[in-house]
C-alpha cells in the first residue's frame, strides 16, 4: 500500500500554499514494514524491497530494523527477511485497532 500524504487541518497563514504532509508515527512506519515483509511473493524478501515497499531511507530501515529484530517481529533468514508470529500478531492487531478506531469516528 502506498504512502497517502495528509494535509494539514490547521489553518495556515495566506502566505504559505497548504502543501505541508503530515509525518508518519512509529508505529505507522512499523506496520509499513511489517506489511512490507508480509506481502512479499517469496517467503523472505531482502531489504532494498521492504526499504522501498515502507518509503524509508536506509538510516531509517537500520533503526527500525533493529527495534523489530530485538522485539521478534521479524526474523533474518539467510539474505532475507521473515514475519514471525509475533510480527504477524502486531499488524492484525495494529489493523485491528485502526478499523475499530474508524468505525467508531463515524458514528460521531
């Protein structure tokens, strides 16, 4: 899934164009890597890939990376990359939380 940038809602001054893109949050950017990894055709796929899959540069991918490795999100396999259950666990609750979160913003 691609990028969407979001618009600012806040008003800005007439000077400044309203071109200005939300950042992505954390854990945002981890359930981009996750996905990254999950819909890969292969059963590993190499970092170049969940890179540009997740938008991230490669400073960005080493910090996160590393955070997910620690946390057994994701395995190393071989030259690749794997889920683990817990990563796999993480997204369908992340995904979870995100559609409860928008059907309960539409009620309102």
């Amino acid at each position: 899934m691609a990028y969407i940038p979001i618009l600012w809602l806040e008003k800005t001054p007439r000077s400044v164009p309203p071109t200005r893109f939300m950042k992505r949050d954390r854990v945002t950017i981890l359930r981009d890597i996750l996905r990254a990894v999950k819909d890969a055709r292969r059963e590993s796929i190499r970092k170049t890939n969940i890179m540009q899959s997740a938008n991230l540069s490669t400073d960005q991918f080493k910090k996160y990376l590393t955070l997910m490795y620690i946390n057994g999100l994701i395995k190393i396999d071989g030259d690749g990359y794997q889920l683990t259950d817990r990563g796999l666990a993480f997204l369908n609750m992340f995904e979870d939380m995100k559609l409860t979160l928008r059907t309960k913003m539409q009620i309102r």
